[in-house]
C-alpha cells in the first residue's frame, strides 16, 4: 500500500465539493469510469492511501487515465511509475494503446519515454502488434520518424551506458514497408490485399492514405529484390518518392 499526499485541489474534488447532499448521497453525472476506477479514486480522495496489489494491470492503466483526468497529477506520477517498474512486459504488449495514451498529455511524460525505448530497441514489438492497424495517421507517422531516426543514429556513450540503444539494432526497410502497406489496406476495407486486383481509383485511394508515411521509408535501405517483389506492385502510389 502506497501513502500519498492529498490534492489540495483538483477536478474531482472541485465536482463533489460543488455537489449538494440529496437524502444524505452526493450524485456525480457524466463520468466515463468504471465502478472499480471510482472506487480507488474515491479511497485516494478521502484518506490518501491506494493499494494496487491485487488490481488487475489494465484496470491500473484505466485508473492512470482517470486519474490524470481529474487532475491527480502525484496519483498520476506514482501510477507510471508503477507500471513501469513493475509491468513492462503488459505494457510492451499493449504498446498501441498505451502510446497512444501517452501522447494525449505531457502528465505522462514517463510513459511517453518509456515507448520512445521501445522503438528505438525493440522496433519488432511496435509493428508486429495486432493492434498496430488500429493506430491513427499521426501516431503512425510519429513511430516511423522516430524509429527510422534510431535505425540512423549513432548511440552516444550515455546512451549505451543507459542501455537506451541497441548496438545490434536492425530493422529491415522492406518489412517497413509491409508494415504501412497492410496499415493503409485496413484503413480502407474495400481494397483487396491483392494490388493487382486494384483499379486506378483504389490506387489513388491509397496513395492518398499514406500521403504522410510513404516519403518517411528509405527506399535506398530497401534489396533491390524486396523493391521488385515488395514496392513495385504499388509503383502507382509512389510518384516520384523513388
């Protein structure tokens, strides 16, 4: 069990202060949380303790997110760090979700390094995800700029001290590619996963689609045999990106 210090102010504690008892119950409206969110929001409030021992991981990353909402900015703090030291491994296996959460608001500045080393270490795990469909256009483009950025770079001595850097990291440029060509497929359901079943409207739909990832992909990294087999089906789409 943690003892943390109590807010002097925050969202929460402005929406019960400014609700009036009704048969001796306060009533709070229009809150997406669940009930055993709620719970441990409401044990913090009133005696700034939280036990998170028995709670299951996702439902701590919920209560992360709650938090934050409500202004609990030490709550938020101490959660991250939670999980950081303590559930890696369910982190980096919901890593869309959570990398997308952590780019939401600067609160979650741990969280949001924390994402940062995984791409920059362990690219696989980014784009193997299943959830790696689901991740929207900017938070995409943001994992290939930041993940080509480490491909590139140097590590510095701090950095191979911190272990942030891999020396041995690689990531093939043609599985890069597949990667964002089976993202832009899922984005557009009526496309088939075959290119040359494609009319010229569906290439255009996707070029469209990928407008801000395909000049992100070193094509010059990229086997002349993969470039055969893997880019030109979708030359359509390329303009003079090559």
């Amino acid at each position: 069990m943690a003892t943390l210090t109590l807010p002097e102010n925050g969202i929460l504690c402005d929406k019960l202060n400014a609700i009036d008892y009704k048969n001796g119950v306060k009533t709070i409206k229009d809150i997406d949380i669940s009930i055993k969110v709620f719970d441990i929001i409401i044990k913090y409030i009133y005696d700034g303790t939280i036990s998170l021992e028995k709670v299951d991981v996702s439902v701590i990353f919920d209560l992360l997110i709650s938090s934050n909402e409500f202004g609990l900015e030490e709550l938020v703090k101490h959660i991250q760090s939670l999980l950081i030291e303590n559930n890696a491994s369910w982190l980096r296996l919901n890593f869309s979700r959570v990398y997308q959460a952590s780019l939401k608001d600067n609160n979650f500045d741990a969280l949001q390094h924390f994402c940062t080393n995984i791409i920059a270490k362990y690219p696989n795990i980014v784009f193997d995800s299943d959830e790696f469909n689901t991740l929207s256009e900017n938070i995409l483009v943001n994992i290939l700029k930041l993940a080509i950025f480490f491909l590139k770079k140097q590590p510095t001595e701090t950095e191979k001290k911190m272990e942030f850097l891999d020396d041995n990291l690689q990531m093939d440029e043609g599985l890069i590619w597949d990667h964002v060509i089976r993202w832009g497929i899922a984005q557009n359901t009526s496309l088939s996963s075959n290119p040359k079943q494609w009319s010229d409207a569906d290439f255009l739909i996707m070029k469209n689609t990928l407008q801000n990832c395909l000049p992100l992909i070193r094509y010059f990294q990229i086997s002349g045999q993969d470039i055969f087999k893997k880019v030109r089906p979708y030359q359509k789409i390329l303009d003079q990106i090559i």
